[in-house]
C-alpha cells in the first residue's frame, strides 16, 4: 500500500560484469583518407591546418560495434576505453538504461545503448 509506488532512485546493480576484452578495430577515416586533416570544414577554414571533424585528426575510426554485457548493448569504444581502469566491472540495471561501472578508485555512469 502507501499510496504511489515511490520511484526510488537507489540503483546499485544486483549483478556486476566483467568488462569483455575488446580489440582495436580501427579503419582508415575514408573521409580525409587517412591523413586526418581537414575534411568537414568549410572553404573558410581551409587556409588553417585543420584536424579532419570527423576523425578527430586521427586518421582512424572505429568500426563501431555493439557488445552486449550483461543484457546490455554497449560500443565497442566505449568498452576499450573502460577496459583501462583497473578491475573494471559494470552493472546493468535494465537493459535500456544507464548502466554503472565501477573500478579500484572509482565508479560512474555509462550510457548503453538502445536495442534495436
Ligand atoms: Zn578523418
């Protein structure tokens, strides 16, 4: 009873996972070949040594792929870069809303994506 069933907010994951091991799947930027310089600039920045917008002056991209942990569907970029904290674990507490990860040191938020 009690009325309005109170939408609590305490959302601690009942169940943490192990982030999986992703490779660096990464291809040449096909919109600046490569090179990482300027590509989604106008005319009127083309006398400055611009990055490629789309890169990030890299020259690489992500062959962007979603990873599912935990009943959730995650970036595999996303998943790399949190690869790199230190016992890394993440809790999904449904599989279309922010998932929480945690490591030696710290935790946060990370947004998972949308099922198709
Ligand atoms: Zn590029």
């Amino acid at each position: 009873m009690g009325g309005s069933s109170a939408k609590h907010f305490d959302k601690t994951p009942r169940i943490w996972h192990e982030v999986p091991e992703v490779g660096v799947e990464q291809s040449h930027c096909k919109p600046c070949k490569g090179t990482g310089k300027r590509y989604i600039y106008p005319e009127w920045v083309s006398g400055l040594d611009a990055d490629c917008g789309y890169c990030n002056g890299s020259g690489k991209v992500w062959d962007k792929k979603s990873i599912e942990v935990g009943g959730a569907l995650f970036f595999n970029s996303h998943l790399f870069l949190l690869k790199n904290l230190p016992g890394v674990e993440i809790g999904v507490f449904h599989p279309t809303d922010v998932a929480r990860f945690r490591f030696d040191g710290g935790d946060g938020l990370s947004t998972s994506l949308p099922r198709q």
